[in-house]
C-alpha cells in the first residue's frame, strides 16, 4: 500500500461529523445551511486530493498512521479507485443536495442527520477494518431507520415505520454475524490482522459459505432487491425524501460486493454472485411491471430507482471488463439522476404546498419550466437518453453481460423501454396540462437550486458526450475485479469490441 502524504481520509470522514456538531449549536437555518455546506466541502476537497493522488498512482492509498486494533497495527482508512470515486460522487451529490434543499427541510434534526449519513458512508467507503466498515454500515442505515416519520399518522403511518426498521436492522445484523465469521474464520487460519481488509483481500480465503451467504443477505435487504424492495419505496414515500434518496444512493449494497465479497472469497463468489445477478435482474423486470399501476410520483421514482439500480449487480457478475465498468458507471448515472429527479419533486412539493397529488394534469410546466427542463433531463438520461452518460453506460452493461447472461438482451430493452414510459408518464402528470393559475406568485427554480441542477444535469450530458475520462477511472477499477473471478474460475470469456477498447483505454 501507497502512503497519502496528508491524512485526507480522515479529514473526510470527520468533517460532516465537526459540521453535525456545530449544527447542533446554532438556532439559524441560514446559519446551519452554511455551515454543513463548508463541511462537505471539506469532505469533497479531500476526496479529490485523494483520487487527483490515486489516478497515476493506483493500487491502494492508505492514511500515514496505523492504529492496533484487534490485531496488527494497521491503517485505519484506505482508499482505491473505486472508493475515491464512491467518495467523490457521493459527496458531491451531498453538496447539491443540502444547497438546493427547501427551507423547510433543513431543520436541525434532518440537517444533523444527514450530515452523520455523509459521514457514515465515507467511513464504509474507506474502512480498511471491517468492523469499523460496520459501524460505518450502520450509522448509515440506523438513523434513517429510526427517524420520525411526521408524514402519515395512524395504522398505515406505524406500520411503514416499522417496515424500515425491521429490514435495514436486518441488513445490519447480517453483515455483522458475516464479519464475526469471517474474522473467526481468518483466525483460524492464523491471519494476523483477521479484520484487516487489505490483509483479507490478499490472502482470498476458502470456504466461508455462510459468510458470504450472510453479506449476499445485507445487499439484498440494504439494496431493496425482490422480496425486500418495499422498504425503498415506504421511505421514499413516508419520510424525507432527499435523506432516503442520498442512503440508497450510496449503493452500499454494490460496494460490499466489489470491495469485499469478490475480492476476499472469490472462489464462492463465482458460483454464488450469478444467482444473486438473476434476482436482480428479475428484480429489475418487476419493478418495471409494477410501476404500471401507480400513481404516487415518490413511488414511482422509488420503483425507477430500485430497477435501474438492479443491473448494476448482473454487471458486476459478469466478469468481463466492459460488463463490470458499464455497472460501475452506470452505478454513477443512477445516483446523479435519481438526485436530480427528488430535487426537482421535492422543490415542487414545498412549493405546492403539500404532497403532490397526481389525479389530474398539473400543468406546472407553465409556471416552472426550468423545473420541467431539469426534471425531463435527468429522467430520460436514468433511462440511456442518446448524448447523455446513460448511453455509454447501458451500452457498456449489456455487452458486457450478454454472454453470462443471455436473457438480458431481451429484457434490459423491455425493462428500459417501460421505465421510459414511466419516466415520460411521470413528467406529464406533474409538468403537462391547463395552467395553474392559483401558483402565480411562486418563483420558478432559483439561483441556489438553478445551481445545483445545473451541476448535476451538465455532468450527464458533458460526460455522455465525451465519456473517455469516466469510463477509463472506472475500468481501472474494474480490471481488479475481473482478474479475481478469472483467475477463480480458471476460464477466460472471450472479450467484445467495446470490452477490448475500454481495456485498452
């Protein structure tokens, strides 16, 4: 491992958290606005350190101390090229996040707690010990879990509650029981540092079948795959929408794949991840049936997300460079749009005044056409718009996975043409019909908010028409995973055109 001449991985991760205490201490939203968007700032600034440092350098960049814990010394944080992008993106969509809220949403609990989700997620992102990447895991999940949902009282209000505390507390138990076994297990095979990820991932473990068994069970519950995809949707549709937004965003499902579950047992992985691509793929498939009956705008950009999200695990399976770096990028599709998409919902919502009803044509378009600009732009890129980096993605993705996966050639282009139908149905519902005449006085999309939506839609289309730097950072990061399953499997896929260019670039 490289040394970080400056330990910029901790100052990411402590940042949000110095910016959630001094939150505490101040009454003025403005107050607190500013100061959350210097503390992600700091955190993002080190985060670019991090990947201006990583990109000549590769390999893996660790903290200029180590720390005994549970072991050797060893650093505590550690990033490669697919955590400091992870760190860099999500971040990022952090900043836009919080600068383009609505007043009303940054409330000193909701403001709090979304600053220690930044933090908790930079901690999964660059753990190099695996029980801190838990406490990380569950820092993240936990406070969305147990927030207060003040948005529907009663019976169903109880019951969405408790849907999303039972399955992300499942999600955590899980991956902690697969990491007591799996530092039992590197124990006993007399591993010095049995937690140590780095040490984990150059020893590649055998066996481990209930470990690995255990971390597939919290992707599932964390990533809202088939049966356990009504959480996403309850959260989307009963609590905060941007915090709910920023948590699935964060892909951590996808990261515990490519971080520890090929790269520490791949010898399972390559027997067990294909079953886990087909439930996401089957995944996505229902998610798009599924959206036909409803009319919830939140529930129906849930269920968008949630399908969409799914190929990226089928990408991941496929062990060939192009499948895996079309997952990776369209891993950063799917987190910038969806953003985009709550931005623009929620602005609308605080701006109607209440949650937003789609029994009619809203006809908003007349009164927000930036809104409708932004909100169509960031819908049609989550679905491969031509000029946008949704097309370089999923092209990437289906070539890649088409041999291990022949049935996506059938249903990646009928799961994506029905959620453009549904993305097209959702922007009509809210943006098309009479004019509103009783939202006269209300401003369109304002500067702060103009700005962060510009960022978001002009790197998907900047980067979808020149798509070269994005996918040659992600291909670094995914060339390791593919040399893993390979060289597990002792076979070698015959690699397609595009797989052939991007392992050029």
């Amino acid at each position: 491992m490289n040394q970080l001449p400056f330990p910029f991985l901790s100052v990411a991760v402590l940042a949000p958290v110095g910016g959630a205490l001094a939150v505490l201490r101040t009454r003025s939203v403005r107050l607190a606005r500013l100061l959350a968007l210097i503390s992600v700032v700091i955190s993002l600034l080190c985060a670019l350190a991090t990947l201006w440092i990583e990109i000549p350098r590769g390999g893996v960049l660790a903290e200029p101390w180590a720390v005994p814990l549970l072991g050797a010394a060893q650093p505590l944080f550690a990033a490669d090229m697919l955590s400091c992008i992870g760190l860099v993106l999500f971040t990022s969509l952090a900043l836009l996040t919080i600068a383009a809220a609505p007043r009303r949403d940054l409330n000193r609990p909701r403001l709090q707690q979304l600053l220690w989700l930044i933090a908790a997620v930079a901690v999964v992102y660059v753990s190099n010990h695996l029980l801190l990447l838990l406490a990380g895991w569950a820092l993240a999940a936990l406070p969305i879990a147990f927030a207060n949902n003040t948005s529907e009282d009663g019976a169903a209000g109880t019951r969405a509650t408790l849907l999303i505390k039972a399955v992300l507390t499942a999600g955590v138990v899980a991956l902690g029981a697969a990491i007591v076994l799996l530092g039992n297990q590197a124990a006993a095979a007399g591993i010095v540092s049995p937690y140590s990820l780095q040490t984990l991932r150059q020893s590649s473990l055998a066996g481990g079948q209930w470990s690995f068994a255990l971390l597939m069970l919290a992707v599932l519950f964390t990533k809202g795959i088939f049966p356990f995809h009504s959480w996403v949707l309850t959260a989307f549709d009963r609590g905060s929408l941007l915090n709910a937004n920023l948590l699935v965003n964060a892909h951590l499902g996808a990261f515990l794949i490519a971080k520890v579950a090929i790269p520490v047992m791949p010898s399972i992985a390559i027997g067990a991840l294909p079953v886990l691509s087909d439930v996401a793929l089957f995944t996505m498939c229902y998610m798009a049936v599924l959206a036909l009956r409803e009319r919830a705008p939140r529930r129906i950009l849930a269920l968008l997300f949630v399908g969409q999200a799914s190929s990226i695990l089928v990408g991941l399976e496929s062990a060939t460079e192009a499948g895996v770096t079309g997952a990776l990028v369209h891993w950063i599709v799917v987190a910038s749009s969806t953003t985009a998409l709550a931005i623009v919902l929620r602005l609308i919502e605080t701006r109607v005044g209440a949650r937003v009803g789609t029994a009619q044509f809203l006809g908003l378009a007349n009164r927000f056409p930036r809104l409708a600009v932004f909100f169509l732009i960031g819908g049609l890129a989550l679905v491969g718009l031509p000029g946008t980096l949704g097309l370089p993605a999923e092209d990437l993705l289906i070539h890649g996975t088409l041999e291990s996966h022949p049935q996506l050639g059938i249903a990646l282009p009928i799961a994506t043409a029905l959620f453009a139908c549904h993305m097209l149905r959702l922007f009509s519902m809210l943006f098309l019909g009479k004019k509103t005449s009783n939202l006269a006085l209300l401003p369109d999309a304002v500067l702060r908010e103009r700005a962060a939506l510009t960022v978001l839609i002009a790197f998907l289309v900047l980067f979808g028409m020149a798509p070269a730097w994005i996918i040659d950072r992600q291909a670094s990061a995914a060339i390791p995973l593919v040399e893993k399953l390979r060289s597990t499997s002792h076979r070698e896929r015959p690699l397609t055109p595009i797989a052939r260019l991007t392992a050029k670039q």
